[in-house]
C-alpha cells in the first residue's frame, strides 16, 4: 500500500486481517501497544528485538498491535521509524487500527500520516482477538 493516508479501504479489511505467514514459526506473539507514551514505545520496539535475537527469526512471529493512541508508533514523523521499519525488514509485522484513523479523521479533519508499512486492520482489538485464537499469547509490555 502506498500510503495509508490516501487508501481507500477496501472491503476485505473489513474483517481482521490475515495471519502471517509463518507456517513454521514455533512461537507466536502479539504485542500490544494502546497509549502514546514513549516508553511504552520504546519498550515493545526492545521486546521484538530481543524476541527475535533469543529465537531463530523464522521460528518466531511476532505481530505488533497498535490503536487509540498506540497507533502514534506508526506515524510517520515518529522518531522510532527507523526502527520500526529495521523489525519489518526482520518479519515482524505491525498494524494500524483503521477506526482509529477514522476516528482521528472525523475529529481533526485530516487523517494521520502513517507509515506505508503499516499493515492496516479495521478493529486493532479484533485483530488480537484473531491472533490470540489462532495460537499467539498476547504481551501488552
């Protein structure tokens, strides 16, 4: 997706979004990232990394929830970008709750900048609940 900001959203994201694609991944785990603070931020960026250093990559999927407030994470002028996208490029997947740049949008009149990697879900709540019924423990650090 080229940018976020622009998309229309289609109707097949609609429903949570497809699991990734990690057949063989051992262990599966959601981290979840609600509030704006920066040290939450900085917290769930250190859990994947360390997650990934402490499994083998294409043992271990990790996915990174964001909405409300949390979805700053995925701004583009966040200073965590680089980072962000360095996880991406390991195969950790991050979404945006689509509601909430609704939300935004309908309150500000201008929608969020987020970075096009984003993986975008229309419920970032039903997107755990999918994940935490198809095998991943969710961590909310």
């Amino acid at each position: 997706m080229a940018a976020l900001a622009t998309a229309t959203i289609s109707p097949a994201l609609a429903q949570p979004a497809t699991l990734p694609d990690k057949p063989f991944a051992e262990h599966r785990i959601a981290l979840q990232l609600s509030d704006n603070d920066p040290k939450k931020q900085s917290l769930v960026i250190s859990v994947a990394y360390n997650l990934l250093k402490a499994y083998d990559p294409d043992k271990v999927a990790i996915e990174v929830v964001t909405f409300g407030p949390g979805i700053d994470l995925l701004r583009s002028e966040n200073p965590n970008r680089k980072l962000v996208e360095s996880l991406v490029a390991q195969g950790v997947r991050f979404d945006v709750c689509l509601n909430t740049v609704d939300t935004i949008e309908r309150e500000t009149g201008k929608r969020p900048d987020i970075i096009p990697i984003a993986t975008p879900v229309q419920v970032g709540v039903g997107q755990i609940l999918a994940l935490t019924e198809n095998g991943y423990t969710l961590v909310r650090p």
